[in-house]
C-alpha cells in the first residue's frame, strides 16, 4: 500500500478530530469576527446545544449573557489587536447562557493561533458551578460564624454573662484538651496555672469584699444608734467611713471590668493634643487630698508641653502609680513625679519611698492578681500594675522600674515619637 501525503494529511485530521472532539474540556474556535468557527462535544453539552452547526457561523455573543455584550465586544478587539496566552477575566466573574437561556459561571483560558484564513482565538471553557457552589457554601458558613461571634461579643458587655461565658469556654478547652493525647501535658500545665489563679482571686476577693463590707455593717448599725441631734458628727465619721467603703468596692468592681475589656480588646486608642505639664499638675493636685499626713507630692517637667496620647488611658496609668506610691510609702514621705519631652521621646517618672519589691516578686510584678509578700496586709487587688502595662501598651510605650526593699520603687514610662 503507497501512503501518500494526503493519505498522510487525512489520518493527522482524523487524529486531530479526536483529540478536539473527545476533549474533557469544552473548546471554541472564535476568527476576528468573533465568529464561531468550531465547537467540540463537551463545549455542546455544556452549553445545551446538541449539533455544532447550531454555533457555527453564529456570533460569540449567543453564549454569552445580554447584559454583558458590550463590554466582550470592547475586550475581544483588544485581544484580537495583541492576542496572547492568558485567562480570560482574571479578577471577574465569567458566566455564560445555555440554549435554554439558564446562565451558570464558567473559567475560560485563551490562545490563538495565525492561518492563511485569518487570526483565531481558542477558547477553553470550564464549568465551574460546583466550585461556586462550595465557595458560597463557604461564605454562608464564614457570615455565620460571623453573625454568631456577634452574639458572643453582646453576652459579654453583660459581667454575670460574661463569666458564665468564660466558665463554659474554659470547660469545653478542658475537655478537648482532656481528648487530645497529644496537648495532655500542655492541658495539664494549663489547669494548674488556671488552679493558682483561682485561688489567688479567691484569697484575694474574700479580702478585699470582707473589710469594706464589714465597715459598712458595723457604721450602718452605729449610725442608727446616734439619735440625738448633738450626735451629727459621730453620723457624719460613720456615713464617710460608708461612703468610703463603697468607693473601694466600685473602684474593684471597675478593676475587674476594665481586665475584662482588655481581654475582649474593647478598649481602643484616642489620641488627641493636649498640654502634659498642665495635666499632671492637676492629677498630682487631685491625688494630694488623698496624701496620708505630712506627705508630699512634687512635680517637675522639662521640655515642651504639648504632646500627642490617649490622655483618658494615661490618666488611669499616671493614677495609678501615684495611689501606688501613696498607699506603699510611709507618713511624711517623699513621692516625686517628673515628665521630660524631646524631639524623639515622652519619658514619665515616678517615685516613692515606700517598702519597695523584692527580687523573687519582680519577675510577676505585672502579672494579674500578683501581691508582693510584704504587701499582704495593705489593701489592694494585685491588678493595678497589670491594667497599667496593658494601657501603656495599646499607646505602644514600653515601662520599666526599678526598686529596693525598704528604699522605694522607681517607674519609668517612655513612648516614641513618630
């Protein structure tokens, strides 16, 4: 038998007829009249046709949605201009139209090729319904989750709530860290520290509740006694120590709410410009009434004046530190506080003469319900120091101090200026 090159050209076509036509991928042949010249099998069945001379001849358009015609029009004689190996659509959303007029999203990737007939362009044609399927799946699943995590954030402006909350998390941690074999050490290591923390709050809140609530039983029960209008002054000692004593109960109270705040991250930044010596003159002015006898606040500051912070989360911080230095330091003590402003930083001082830290107490100074060993007997929560390194890092300051037992406790505050 002679094969000659047309024999030879048939089988090639043949060859390439299957190759076209058995493709698992629908495929168009498109000229420079965005003409369609070709149409394989499986482009057919996606699109609803059941012979090719149903698309041939006809333009692109027919399987591409109305509303879209004008813009394809514009995106295809700029790809006929400089044509090239590309997807089609890249950062859009591609659909096309069945013959029935149903639309559904496809993928398309382009090429081309030059002939003695002309330019074509090749499409190739993915269905990719279930995809959109799962990544809407997906979004439905992610709002969800979202709408449900916006219930827990509500719970949580709620204290009673918000406890119960964090016992059921706590709870369900336990018990998932309980099933994995692998994190037992990691959970274990956890329920001793969540352990050490409870009792620390328990000694800690059975302290601090106990004494002012016994001041106001036993001041509310003498009060009732002194009938006599000559007794005014013995009602008036009692309803102060009352009063007193329900301001140490807020002041815990809006301890525990602003841990709780800052854990949710509910407390936000708000800088604004405002004079700082004029602003500590007045803190250490407010905080000298509450100055034990003969002891003395005094202020200095260096530099500019004007300076740009959050002076709502300052005000907590620098109040803080000097109740701190007020309550640790002895009658007729020293407290100085002192503020410098440079080109680069904002530095802040302050310093008593108080009964100072320990070395071993240094190393949990900031953390939550920590008390120093010679601090027991003073009154206070073991939060304070904790609620202010967290203010002073949402303005992304840094604190340091240093201290001595007996010779006082030095802070130092510093922030960068951008």
């Amino acid at each position: 038998m002679i094969i000659t090159p047309a024999h030879i050209l048939l089988k090639e076509k043949e060859k390439f007829e299957a190759l076209f036509q058995y493709a698992s991928m629908g495929i168009l042949v498109v000229n420079d009249k965005s003409e369609i010249m070709m149409a394989n099998n499986f482009v057919l069945s996606q699109f609803g046709y059941s012979s090719a001379s149903e698309l041939v001849g006809k333009k692109i358009d027919v399987l591409i949605p109305q509303r879209y015609h004008h813009a394809h029009t514009g995106h295809m004689a700029k790809y006929n201009h400089k044509p090239e190996r590309r997807p089609m659509g890249i950062g859009k959303d591609l659909y096309g139209i069945k013959k029935d007029g149903t639309e559904f999203p496809v993928e398309i990737s382009l090429s081309h090729y030059g002939a003695d007939e002309g330019s074509f362009a090749i499409a190739f044609v993915s269905d990719i319904t279930r995809r959109k399927e799962i990544e809407n799946a997906v979004l439905q699943q992610k709002e969800e989750l979202a709408q449900i995590n916006l219930k827990i954030e509500e719970l949580n402006d709620d204290l009673e709530q918000k406890v119960e909350l964090r016992t059921k998390q706590l709870k369900e941690t336990l018990v998932q860290l309980e099933e994995s074999k692998e994190d037992l050490t990691k959970a274990l290591s956890k329920e001793k520290e969540l352990s050490d923390l409870k009792s620390r709050f328990v000694s800690m809140a059975s302290h601090e509740f106990r004494t002012p609530l016994s001041t106001i039983l036993s001041s509310a029960s003498l009060v009732a006694k002194y009938t006599e209008t000559a007794q005014q002054e013995n009602r008036d000692k009692h309803i102060q120590r009352i009063k007193s004593s329900v301001n140490s109960l807020t002041d815990l109270l809006n301890e525990f709410l602003s841990i709780g705040k800052i854990e949710d991250g509910k407390i936000t930044t708000h800088y604004t410009e405002f004079n700082l010596k004029a602003f500590l003159e007045n803190l250490c002015a407010e905080m000298q009434h509450l100055a034990k006898p003969g002891q003395q606040i005094e202020y200095t500051h260096t530099g500019d004046e004007l300076i740009t912070l959050d002076p709502n989360l300052l005000r907590n911080v620098i109040l803080n530190l000097l109740s701190n230095a007020i309550k640790f330091s002895p009658e007729k003590g020293l407290i100085l506080i002192s503020s410098t402003v440079t080109k680069k930083d904002i530095t802040l001082r302050v310093k008593d003469s108080g009964i100072g830290i320990s070395k071993e107490d240094q190393e949990h100074l900031f953390e939550r319900f920590f008390r120093g060993a010679n601090a027991s007997n003073i009154q206070g929560t073991g939060l304070g120091l904790h609620i202010v390194s967290k203010y002073i890092e949402l303005m992304d300051g840094q604190i340091s101090y240093t201290s001595e037992l007996e010779k006082g406790t030095e802070f130092n505050i510093k922030f960068t200026i951008a």
